[in-house]
C-alpha cells in the first residue's frame, strides 16, 4: 500500500473527518490515477484510506478513516446498500430520487439517481472512476434493476484528467436502449431524457420546492405566475397544479421549453395557460420591466453562477440583478421563490444579496421559507462544502 505523508499540522482537517486532502498538505508520497493510498500524519500516524488524483488540487479524497477498513468491491457494496436504505426510509413522493450523494454518502465523486426503472451515474473523480465496473455491479444488484445510464460527461473530470464519458453502462441484450423515462412526482407526471437533460437528467434538489410552490400558489390565489430559468417547466407545472391562471416559461433552451410545453399537455392542464418564451432571462425581466408587466409570483432559479468561493463577488452582481428586477416586477403581496445553487455562495451571503437586491429596488418583503436540497441530497456535520441549493421565498411588502 503505498503511503501519503502529510506536512506537520496538516492533519487537523482529517481527524475532524473532512474527507479532502489538498495538494500543498502533502509531504510525500504519491500513487497512480485512483489508486488507494495510506494517508499518515507527519508523525507517522495512520489518518485514512483514500483514492489517489495525481491531476487534481484535491489530492487525495478519503474513503474510510478505520484502520481495520479493506477497500474493495465488498466496501463499495456495503456503502451503496447504506445509501439505499436510507432513502428507503424517507418520505420521497417520486419514483425518483438520489441514491448516492458522493461525499455524503463516504462515496467522494460519485452521484447516482434513479429515474423509476433507470439509474444515471456520474463518475466525478479518479477514485469512484477506477472502481466503476465493482460499483456498477454493485448498484444493480442492490436495487435490484438492470439499466445503467452513465452520464460523466460534467465538465469537473477534466480538473481530475479525466475524458468525458456518455453512455450506457449496464443494459442488458435485447432491452430497448430508450433514454426517455416518465417519472411521477407529486402526482404530477414528469418526462426526464438521461443522455440528454442536465446533470443526470433532471433537478431532483428541487422536488420539496415544487411542492412547496404547488402549496403557496393555492394559499396565496397566486394567479400570474413568472418562472425564470425554467428548463423543462417542473415550477410551471408546479404552479397550474396550483390553480395559476397564467403561467410564463422563461428559458434559453429551446429543446427543454418544448419538453415544458409537453409537461403541461401530459398533465392535462389547458395549454392556453402556459407560454414559453425562449428568450434571455435578464434581458427579458428588463423587457417586462419596461413593458409594465406585473406577476403574483415569480420563480428565479438559475444555473450555478459560482462554483468556488472566490468567483463569488462576480456571482454576486448577478444574482442581484435578476432579484432586483424580479422585486419591480411582483405586485404587492406577491411570492418571490429566488434559488442559488453555487456552493462558493453561502446561505448567510445569498441573504445579502436579495436584501441588497431589495434596497436597490425600493421593495421590502418578508421571509415565508428557507429552502435547500430535498432530503434524498444529504449534508453531512463533517463537511459542510455539501450545501450547495439554497433558497428563499419572500412575500413583498404590501404598500
């Protein structure tokens, strides 16, 4: 086994159990792409069991800080049957849900979901990568299906020189090869493309959200309804269930506003109450601004604007912008749910940000809700760089 010794003090972040080792805490040592390692204190002390990234800063990511652990594919099986039977226990209204949620699952780099009889994998680093044929088997036989959908192709891999890799993992002879799957969720039905839709295929985070959109647009008799970033309409659908009159579609994509536009036909809501606008968000909001528009709610719910702390101040301007455009443009007493998925924005920053948003904008509200991940996408106490979603919903002040 070989050995990676770490500089004098640098071990205070692996007795705390935080599963990252950094490139500059390492003293010596070294190992092939994925390989594991022994990860010992300066003194000599044994601190964990790791996967070896020769290309990435994150040097080494720890599988297991038990001596006694063995890791191999009997240890990748055990690890994927706890996860399971986790979310065998959580009140999840889909049949579809996150498995596998990497380092919160002591599983660093690799996320799995399920899609009703289909599973999407993402293999993120070099540790997971040199396991995936023990972890493939793996997650079949303990789920019991038998279609495997690989979707490495996130652009993360490239920091752990890695290729980029679609396609089907597992899928047996003479099965139809099929990406499209129909997912229910909330009683609601929902399609999700695995080789084709974002992430793994759709945003499953978000699920608790949906619900809770669906809820306050019947408290609330929300009526006009405004959903920026929309991708394939999960908060459009959300809202008619609700009893939306008006429901507007904002998005960028084209191929996912027409899947939104298929979600309201296969939920059989009136298709004369939704309208996709393929378009630029925040030249859009700016254009509705100008126009006099006003929405009794409004979903903003963009892409990651910041992936590291440090790219959090450019993050920043723009989640701004679209929340002060978004306050001008909600009646009084109307619902912002505003989202962040960066994790280099904290929840604590993202606050400021809307209260800035709302100064700029003249408009004060109240917080109805805090929001995050739904349960099935864990955090952990050991490491809080797990937090990635995190929202609001504010109800403008009425003048």
């Amino acid at each position: 086994m070989k050995i990676i010794k770490l500089r004098d003090g640098k071990e205070r972040s692996l007795l705390k159990r935080h599963p990252w080792v950094f490139e500059g805490s390492i003293a010596s040592g070294r190992a092939d792409s994925g390989e594991t390692v022994r990860v010992e204190s300066h003194a000599g002390e044994f601190l964990a069991w790791g996967a070896y990234s020769p290309a990435s800063s994150i040097r080494v990511r720890a599988w297991s800080f038990d001596a006694a652990e063995r890791i191999d594919a009997a240890f990748f099986e055990r690890r994927i049957a706890r996860a399971v039977a986790v979310r065998a226990r959580l009140p999840i209204a889909s049949d579809a849900m996150r498995l596998i949620h990497g380092e919160a699952d002591g599983l660093p780099g690799l996320v799995v979901d399920r899609y009703g009889d289909t599973l999407s994998a993402q293999f993120t680093c070099a540790g997971v990568e040199r396991w995936k044929p023990a972890i493939a088997d793996a997650l079949l036989k303990i789920t019991g299906l038998t279609r495997l959908y690989e979707r490495s192709d996130a652009s993360v891999r490239e920091l752990e020189g890695l290729p980029s890799i679609a396609g089907w993992l597992r899928l047996p002879t003479g099965t139809d090869d099929g990406t499209e799957v129909t997912i229910h969720e909330h009683g609601w039905r929902l399609t999700v493309d695995v080789a084709r839709g974002h992430k793994t295929g759709y945003y499953l985070d978000q699920r608790d959200s949906r619900k809770l959109f669906a809820d306050c647009v019947r408290h609330f008799g929300v009526r006009r309804v405004l959903n920026c970033y929309s991708y394939t309409g999960g908060f459009s659908v959300a809202a008619l269930a609700g009893g939306a009159t008006e429901v507007t579609s904002v998005d960028s994509s084209g191929p996912a506003l027409e899947r939104a536009t298929a979600h309201v036909a296969l939920n059989e809501f009136d298709a004369a109450r939704h309208t996709a606008i393929d378009a630029d968000v925040n030249a859009t909001l700016r254009r509705f601004v100008d126009e006099g528009r006003r929405f009794d709610a409004i979903v903003l719910d963009p892409p990651k604007f910041a992936s590291t702390a440090a790219q959090a101040e450019r993050a920043a301007r723009a989640y701004k912008d679209i929340n002060r455009l978004a306050f001008m443009l909600l009646e009084p007493g109307g619902l912002l749910f505003t989202f962040s998925c960066s994790g280099g924005v904290s929840a604590d920053l993202f606050h400021k940000i809307v209260a800035g948003a709302g100064l700029d904008a003249g408009i004060d509200g109240q917080i109805h809700a805090r929001t995050g991940a739904a349960p099935d996408h864990p955090m952990t106490v050991t490491f809080p760089e797990g937090e990635y979603l995190k929202g609001l919903v504010i109800v403008k002040q009425i003048a």
